[in-house]
C-alpha cells in the first residue's frame, strides 16, 4: 500500500500558495516572480523526495524517479491572475507526495511528477504540456521565452517510460457537491470553439437619426445575440454550454449610434459533430443578419477538439475510490486541462473532487482539507493498481 502523509500533503500545498498570496488565493500567473519562485521550490522539493528534478527551458519542471518505468502524474503551477490556491496545484502535489511516499516505502510502483508551464494561457495556453509532448509551435514559444533566462533542455515524454497520464483537479463547478459525491471520475474533456462577430454600421447623432434609417452596429449584435442564445438551446445536448462573454461598441457614447460592434461567442461539448452544427448555425445567422444596413463578419479564434480519457485508466481510478469507501461520478470536464494534450499520445485519466460551492478561477476557491486528502489516497491506490 502506498501510505501518503496528510499532514505533509497539506502543508506543502499550502507552503506552494505562498507563492504569489493573494488573500485566500494567488496571483501567479506564468513566467511571473512569483510562478518562477514557486518552481524553483517546486524543483527543490522534488530533489528533497528523491527525484532527479530539473526546471527546463519552457519552464516545465521535471522530477523522474529511479525507476525505469513510472506512471506520470501532475497538473501546472501558474495561475489566472486573481486565481484560487488549488488550481492546478492540486494536481502538482498529489504527484509529489505520491512519488515521495513510493520512494520511502520502498514501494514496486514508481512516480514521476511534472508541473507544466502556462496552463493558463497567459502567453501560449499549454505552452509546457505541448513542448513535453514535441507539438509546441517553436516559433511562438521563442518569442515568450526571449529574455526568460531559462536554458535547461527540453523535457519530454518517454513512450518507452511513461504508460499512464494521471491528473488530478478540483472540478471548478458545483456537480460533485450538488450530487453530494467527493470523487468525480473523467470521462472526457470537451471540445471548444470560439468566434468573434464584428458588425460594420455608421456613427450617427443618437438624438437626429431616425430609428428605420440608422446603420447602427451595436444593435445589429444585440439582435443577433438573442438569436444566438435561443438557437443554441434549441440545438444543445444535456450538458453543452455556451457563452456570450465579451460585448464592445464603438465610439461608445451615449448619443452616438455605434459605428463598430464586436461580441465573442464561445460554445463547448464533448460531440464534435454537434460543435460543427453550431458552428454552422451561427455561420447561417451571421449571413442572414448581415443582409440589411450593417455589415456582419465571423472569425473562429478557437478551435480545440474534444479529448476523450482513457476508459480502461479510468475504471482503475473507480476502483479506488471504491476502496475508499466512495463511489465516484463519472462526469465530463468543461474545463481544459493538460491532459487533453497529453492523451493524444499516452493513455491519460483524471481525478475531481469537489470545490466549495463551486468557485474556482477567485481566490474563493477552496475544498475541504478531508476531500483534499481522500483524492491523494485514491490515486495512490489508482497507481498502485497499476503496477
């Protein structure tokens, strides 16, 4: 049995949220004095643990066990700035107390524990996670990392070392608590697509103009948003979201008929062929809406496809929650994750456990230190299944 230290997992995550502390959460966003510190006693704390432990040029820190073979577990270390003390860090340390707790038990299953850099997407979303798997545009990544300081060779994944991707998570929403589970197992991680609509129209006086002879761009998107949201919902399946969060005109007065109006749409499911229908639908109400006075254009500025987890890994991670008296959800991730990169080329699984009414992304988010403290033991017993 792999016999983690509560005491030990607790005080490291939160010796980790000293680390750019904002009230109770952080601000360490990547590349940030803050997210470089916590790395750098990240990679100490693995060395402490027993591992070879290295921070590369992509800010990735890297600890390998001794072993020649080793499950991978870990998550990132950055923040969203303004961002709560569990995200993702959560996943870090599971990874090192498991490692630490295999090595000084002697125990046959073996750990190595990565946090990858730029999770977030402050810079390059996945920066880290897609350098460790050899698909990181280079170009882009040369241009973040100019100035860094960073010159450690790449780390990189092992086919012939790595056999399982294990991560673990707050969920960052409230259906663990709302079902009053503690474990969620990942089916799934959706899909994302993310379009700006731009209307054209003509600046006019708000007071002179009249209402049939106004080119006006910012009503043109109101209009089409309530199509959007109503067309949506009509095509959605039981747990597609989607979201209109960003809402701009221009010059923005009062008295002045907007000449520019711009909103982002982002909608998310784990069918691809249902995110490609929405895709159409609102290609057909962008054509239609822009027949009248006001020019309508479309750009997708995001596309990320669905990532399925592996089933086999994720019934072992089932299993252990069984073992410890909970019988996990099985649920899908609205979220992205590290894992959606990494499960293109190694069989990857996650573990949830709940957040406290939900939040997350705020400094209040926050779980319960029992939760905490079952997740670590059930993967644990998940990698020790393994073996």
């Amino acid at each position: 049995m792999i016999d983690i230290d509560p005491q030990r997992l607790l005080a490291d995550l939160r010796r980790l949220a000293s680390f750019g502390k904002l009230g109770t959460g952080v601000d360490r966003p990547a590349f940030s004095e803050a997210d470089l510190a916590a790395r750098r006693w990240l990679e100490q704390r693995m060395r402490e643990a027993g591992l070879a432990a290295r921070i590369d040029r992509y800010g990735n820190v890297y600890g390998r066990s001794p072993a020649p073979k080793s499950v991978l577990i870990g998550s990132h270390s950055d923040s969203v700035p303004k961002g709560g003390w569990l995200d993702g860090a959560l996943g870090v340390i599971y990874g090192l107390e498991i490692a630490r707790a295999c090595i000084e038990h002697k125990s046959r299953a073996a750990v190595d524990v990565i946090s990858f850099q730029d999770e977030e997407g402050r810079y390059l979303p996945f920066l880290g996670v897609k350098s460790f798997c050899g698909v990181l545009d280079e170009q882009a990544a040369a241009r973040v990392l100019a100035g860094r300081g960073l010159d450690g060779a790449p780390a990189r994944l092992d086919l012939a070392r790595h056999f399982a991707y294990l991560e673990a998570h707050i969920e960052q929403g409230p259906k663990l608590e709302a079902a009053g589970r503690r474990l969620g197992v990942v089916t799934g991680i959706v899909g994302i697509r993310r379009v700006r609509i731009t209307a054209h129209g003509q600046a006019d006086h708000a007071g002179t103009t009249p209402m049939a002879m106004r080119k006006d761009a910012g009503a043109a998107l109101i209009h089409l948003g309530k199509k959007i949201l109503d067309d949506f919902a009509a095509m959605a399946a039981a747990d597609t979201v989607w979201n209109i969060g960003v809402l701009e005109v221009q010059p923005g007065a009062a008295n002045v008929v907007p000449a520019l109006a711009s909103m982002q749409v982002e909608f998310r499911d784990m069918d691809a062929a249902l995110l490609e229908r929405m895709f159409a639908r609102l290609g057909e109400l962008v054509s239609h809406a822009g027949r009248g006075m006001v020019a309508l254009a479309l750009e997708e500025t995001a596309r990320i496809e669905p990532a399925p987890m592996d089933a086999a890994l994720g019934r072992v991670i089932a299993e252990a929650g069984r073992s410890q008296g909970e019988e996990p959800l099985f649920m899908q991730s609205g979220a992205g994750h590290d894992a959606m990169i990494i499960s293109r080329m190694l069989p990857s699984a996650m573990l949830f456990i709940p957040s406290i009414g939900g939040r997350s992304h705020d400094i209040a988010e926050d779980t319960a230190e029992a939760d905490i403290v079952l997740g670590c033991r059930v993967l644990a017993a998940a990698v020790e299944r393994l073996q």
